[in-house]
C-alpha cells in the first residue's frame, strides 16, 4: 500500500486518513455502505428486542394489576348485579373505586354520566 505524502514508513493510509500500523488491522471491515446497513440492522435488532421485552413486561406485571385495579379479594370473587345479564366469558375483572358518601349522594352523579351518552 503506498504511504500518503508527508507520512512515515509506520503510518497507512486507510479510508484517507493515517493510522498506525497497528491500528489498520482492527479496524472495521466492509465499505462504509456497507458498515451503515450493518449498523442498521443491528439497530433495529435491538428496538425489537427492547419492545418485545416492553410488552412481555407489561402483560406480565402491569397489565393483570389494572385489569383489578381497587378491587378487594372479596369483591372479585362474590357476584354482582347484572353478572346474571352479562353472557358468560373466559375471564372476569372487576375494577372499584370507594366514595366516601351514601348511595343516595352517588346515584344522581351515575345517572347523569349513564349508559350511552
């Protein structure tokens, strides 16, 4: 390989920039191209894995604590008004919240929310 002008017999020339000689040999191989596509894969293969991780945690840890969110023991297991309506399905989730004040305070607030509206 010719030496660039101005360089010593200890120095190459690689991709027009001068390294020692030492350092030539581990250097990246392939055209930069080439290395850019590598590195985009590579790149890719790890968003991939991180997400595939994301989800896997999700449905493991953080999904089955919101599908009961503020729901006793108790109040998943017992039946509730209307379950007798509901067709049957392969899972049951109840989901609760506590209101500090007597039904008659909290059914004017359900009734203006209602069903479809």
């Amino acid at each position: 390989m010719p030496l660039a002008a101005g360089s010593s017999p200890d120095a190459l020339c690689v991709e027009g920039r001068l390294q020692p000689r030492g350092v030539a040999s581990v250097t990246r191989k392939g055209t930069p191209v080439e290395r850019r596509g590598k590195e985009a894969v590579m790149r890719i293969e790890r968003v991939s894995r991180l997400a595939v991780l994301a989800l896997v945690g999700y449905d493991a840890l953080l999904r089955p604590w919101m599908l009961d969110w503020g729901a006793s023991g108790e109040e998943r297991r017992r039946p509730l008004p209307g379950d007798d309506i509901v067709e049957e399905v392969m899972t049951h989730h109840t989901r609760a919240l506590t209101i500090d004040a007597p039904p008659e305070a909290v059914w004017p607030w359900l009734v203006q929310i209602g069903d479809r509206r």
